[in-house]
C-alpha cells in the first residue's frame, strides 16, 4: 500500500522565528512586510516551473557557500549574498527576493526551516502551488516536491504574515520495515 501524501506541508501552531531571520528583520525591514494581497498558492505550469529552475539553479552555481563563522566571525547571521558567499538562508533570502522581483506573490514564498538528511538544521524555499508545496534548496538544483527532499520538516513563515511563524506537521507515513534479517 502506498502512502498517503499531502501536497502541501500543515501548519499546526504559532512558533516563534529562528534567531536570525529576526536580526534580518531589524536590518531589513522593507524585506520583512507584508506585500499585497494574500494569494494562497500560484499555478505549477511549464512557464513557473521553468521560471523556478532558472532561479534555483542560477543562484546555486552563482553563490559559493561558506559558513557564517568563515563569512561573518558569527554563528548565525542572515543576509542577502551580495558578494556571492553565503549559506543555506542566504541562498534563500536571495532566491526568495528574485522571486518577488520577476513578480511573484511574497504569500506563496516561504523561508522553511527544515532537518537535513543528516539531521542537521537547514533553510529552503517553500513555494505553493496548485499542485503541492515545492521546495528551492540550494543543495539540490532539481525542484521538488516536499515529500520528495528526504527532510523533517520543522517551521516556516506565515503565508499572511512574513514575520510570523508556523510550526510543521510533517503528514508523511514513517518508512515501513521489513523483518528477515537479510
């Protein structure tokens, strides 16, 4: 039998916003409002997947990651990787405002704290559309669908709200394992 899948991640609560995107938000804050109106999710046709890959991709071979301590001499900093350095949430922050830029809703770009594959913590880019939420990640060029990263997802940004937060509900079925010893 195979799993039910939910397209789109479940917000279940209020959390608070990681320590960073806070800061970022005192140094930004034009970057941190809400813009427009509320559009719950964009269509996923050739033209926006396309307009997706062509920015995931472009920032991913045009942004050299470093740490924060390597960059900044700090342990977590947010910023926009103007001189082409930076980690996970730099690569989102810069993917995010490109996106906004081509003309795309802020309410359906969402900063998305997750747990890589190694358990460690991460940023990528939620984007909802109409056929599930997809993730930017600038370890990955492909774009995915969620359930497809090998990630637990944690919390990410509110659609009707940037500052606001929203813990996750991971709905994927756990993995199914079999006995035998083999």
């Amino acid at each position: 039998m195979s799993p039910v899948l939910v397209p789109h991640l479940q917000a279940v609560g209020g959390t608070s916003a990681p320590i960073g995107y806070v800061r970022f938000c005192a140094a930004s804050k034009a970057d941190c409002v809400a813009e427009g109106d509320l559009i719950p999710q964009v269509p996923l046709d050739a033209p926006h997947l396309s307009t997706l890959d062509q920015v995931n991709r472009s920032f991913n071979t045009s942004i050299a990651p470093v740490t924060d301590m390597d960059h900044y001499g700090e342990v977590e900093r947010w910023a926009y990787p103007d001189d082409g350095k930076g980690d996970c949430e730099d690569y989102v922050l810069a993917k995010r405002r490109a996106l906004i830029n081509l003309g795309w809703p802020a309410s359906v770009l969402l900063i998305t704290v997750v747990r890589d594959k190694e358990g460690d913590g991460h940023a990528v880019l939620t984007v909802v559309t109409d056929r599930g939420d997809v993730i930017l990640d600038n370890q990955e060029n492909e774009i995915l669908p969620w359930q497809d990263t090998g990630y637990r997802y944690v919390k990410r940004q509110s659609q009707g709200d940037p500052t606001l937060w929203v813990s996750l509900g991971d709905t994927r079925s756990p993995p199914v394992v079999g006995g035998g010893g083999r």
